[in-house]
C-alpha cells in the first residue's frame, strides 16, 4: 500500500520574492541601483507572497519571508555605499587631483 503525501500549492510570488532578494543581494556590491531597484520587487513581492499564504494556504511563508529580509539588505547595502562611502571615495579623488596637480 503505498500512501501519496499530501500536496499543498506552492506560492509562486513567494518563490520569486526569494529570488529577487538573493540576486539583489548579490550584485548589491556591483550595480547598487539594480540592486535596490530589485530589493524593493522582493519586499513587495514577499508581502503580496505572505497575504497569499495567508489567505489561501499555499506553501511559501518561509520564502517570502526570507524574499523581505534578502530585499531590505539588497536596499541598504547600496544606500550604506552612497552615504558612507561615496564622501571618502570623493576625498581620495580629491586629494589626488591635489597631488598632481603640486606636481611642477
């Protein structure tokens, strides 16, 4: 006798909030607008994945949790880049474009 486990639906929106945060995570470092552009679809996403959950029992709140947690970092990340270190990289410019300049 062989016994058919049971099978629940899966969230596809959940899915993708999960995939949309790693890869924001991933090229944060790289393309940090893309980055934020694809953190901000994961959380969206993963709300619309949770509220789906919720409402009609499908699988997927782990993902779509993990989707929200994965698109904050993905849009931190390059904010964090821009605040802290967009005013040292400028000054690193600046005092090289000093330095050659003294140059007689």
């Amino acid at each position: 006798m062989t016994t058919s486990p049971e099978t629940t639906a899966r969230n596809n929106v959940a899915t993708f909030s999960l995939i949309f945060g790693v890869i924001s995570v991933i090229i944060a470092l790289f393309i940090p607008s893309g980055a934020a552009i694809l953190g901000l679809a994961a959380i969206v996403l993963g709300f619309l994945g949770l509220r789906a959950v919720k409402a009609n029992g499908l699988q997927g709140r782990g993902q779509a949790i993990t989707g929200i947690v994965l698109g904050v970092i993905g849009v931190v990340v390059p904010i964090f880049m821009i605040v802290v270190l967009g005013p040292a990289i400028a000054k690193t410019f600046s005092t090289i474009n000093a330095s050659l300049n003294s140059v007689p």
